[in-house]
C-alpha cells in the first residue's frame, strides 16, 4: 500500500483535509503564517507538529489555496 492510499492519517473537516503524517516533518509552519483567515494552528511545534483546523474557523474560510500552494508537503487539500 502506498503512503497515498493510507488514509488514516488524514483528518478531515467540513470541506479541509489534513494529512497529519506529513505535518510531522515540517518545520516551516507556512500554512499557519500564510493564512489571511486564521483558519490552521500548528500544534506541538517543538516535538511533532501537527496542523489543525481552529474550531470555528473554518467557515470562514475562502479557498484561495495559498495553504495548499506553500505547505510543501502537500498536507492540505480543500474540497
């Protein structure tokens, strides 16, 4: 099975979905400071980062695709 076929590490929300496996090697945090709307916080940045979608956020969101287009892993994708 390829890493793309394993869907347990993604987490999805409303209409963002996050692959957490791959957040763990980040170390950029771009989605978080790129994002105009608040919408990512990366969580445990000093041990294993992982990107979460803040409660109550999402809504509000627009989907420019800058999240997607500057996380260089490919994390975030948006229906």
């Amino acid at each position: 099975m390829s890493e793309a076929d394993d869907r347990t590490s993604i987490e999805s929300y409303k209409f963002h979905h996050i692959d957490t496996s791959k957040c763990k090697h980040c170390k950029e945090f771009s989605c978080e400071e790129a994002c105009f709307r608040g919408i990512y916080e990366i969580i445990n940045k000093e041990t294993t980062p992982k990107c979460i979608v803040v409660e109550d956020r999402e809504d509000m969101c627009v989907k420019c695709h800058i999240c997607t287009t500057v996380c260089k892993f490919k994390a975030i994708t948006i229906d």
